[in-house]
C-alpha cells in the first residue's frame, strides 16, 4: 500500500527495513497484482500562501506545480 501511495521503492524499502531491494521487489510485484489499473485519482488542492501550502503538507499532499502564482498539491484518493 506505501508503495501504491507513494510510487517510491527506495521510501517502501527502508520503511520495511530490506536490506536487499530483491524482498522490497516481491511487494511491489503485488502492489502490480491488486492495482491492475493505471487510473490515479487525486484530490487537488490550490494553496495562495505558504500557510496554506504548509497545512496541505502536514496532511499528505505533494506540491505539483504552480500556476498564475497559486500552488497547486494532489494526494491519492
């Protein structure tokens, strides 16, 4: 599921504590099994300060990009 969330195996790989990427493969493999689909959907958010962004931050969300001076974050559904 970390790596479903995150789509990042060295992050899946320390979180589980492998010391060889070979076991940290297996899960991934299964990740691949259960979520055949390759449809993401987010939730998107716009933040226009940095308190904003900060609070997006704290409950998950990756900054994206910014357009026309707003920030914007997603978060997997």
């Amino acid at each position: 599921m970390e790596y479903h969330k995150t789509k990042d195996i060295m992050h899946v790989k320390q979180t589980l504590g492998h010391k060889n990427i070979q076991n940290t493969l297996i899960y991934i493999n299964l990740e691949h099994a259960i979520f055949q689909t390759t449809d993401d959907d987010f939730i998107v958010k716009v933040a226009g300060t940095v308190q904003d962004a900060c609070k997006l931050l704290e409950v998950g969300f990756e900054y994206v990009t910014e357009m026309d001076g707003k920030r914007l974050f997603r978060k997997r559904k």
